[in-house]
C-alpha cells in the first residue's frame, strides 16, 4: 500500500472493512500475527466508537518509517459531538453510552503511540502507532 487509505465509516461493515485493511498493512510490512491482531482490533475499537457517538466518520491507515523502523498509523476522526473531558474518557470503565468504556484505553494500550485531539462540537480525531520490533 502507498501513501494513505481512507475508510470511510457509516455502517457496521465499514468497521469490518477497516480492520481487514488494517491487517492486510500490517502483514505487508511484516508485522507478526499477533501485532497485526492488536492493531485490527485497535481499529475496530475506534471505528465503532465512531459510529456510536458521531454516526460517521473515517479512518485512515498509513504506513511510515522513522529512523529506519516501520510501523502502522491509524487515523480516527469524525465531525461528532467530541468528547469534553479527554483525560476522563481515558479512563478505564468510563462511558457515556453504557458500554464497558474499555475503547479508548484499550486502544492506547494496544498500540505504541497514541494521541487524542477533541473538544465538545469540534469532533475527535485519534492517531495511534503501531511500530515493527
């Protein structure tokens, strides 16, 4: 895959999409089996946070390179409500929409890096990495 690939998510089947995308990546740049599960299972997360709080967005996946290591980036964003309190939504149990509130945690620990960017009205956009030992 070269330069970017944007998924859109409106439906359920795009989070399936964008998962399958994720591992397809992560296998070309010779990720392990297991790191290419961590990083579908992010996306997952995150493209259903999508549609349960803003009803759609995207993702976006790219590959890069730093310092000669390769590695997954994953882009969540949408134009939702966005979240007013980053610091409590990453917090483990917390939920607004009476889930286990494992999403947003679970994905920072999934993955290498992870950023938050949201405000209330502004939407959210999530950039998570992943990086090839």
């Amino acid at each position: 895959m070269d330069g970017e690939k944007q998924i859109p998510i409106d439906l359920d089947a795009d989070i399936v999409r964008a998962r399958r995308e994720g591992r397809t990546l992560a296998a070309e740049l010779g990720f392990s089996a297991v790191d290419a599960t961590l990083i579908a299972t992010a996306i997952s997360e995150l493209a259903r946070n999508i549609l349960i709080y803003a009803k759609r967005g995207e993702i976006v996946l790219r590959q890069v390179e730093r310092s000669g290591r390769f590695g997954v980036v994953v882009v969540a964003r949408d134009n939702g409500p966005g979240i007013s309190d980053t610091r409590q939504a990453l917090q483990d149990g917390f939920s607004t929409s009476g889930r286990l509130g494992m999403g947003l945690p679970g994905v920072r620990r999934l993955m290498d890096d992870f950023e938050i960017i949201s405000g209330t009205g502004n939407g959210t956009e999530v950039i998570a990495s992943k990086w090839k030992p």
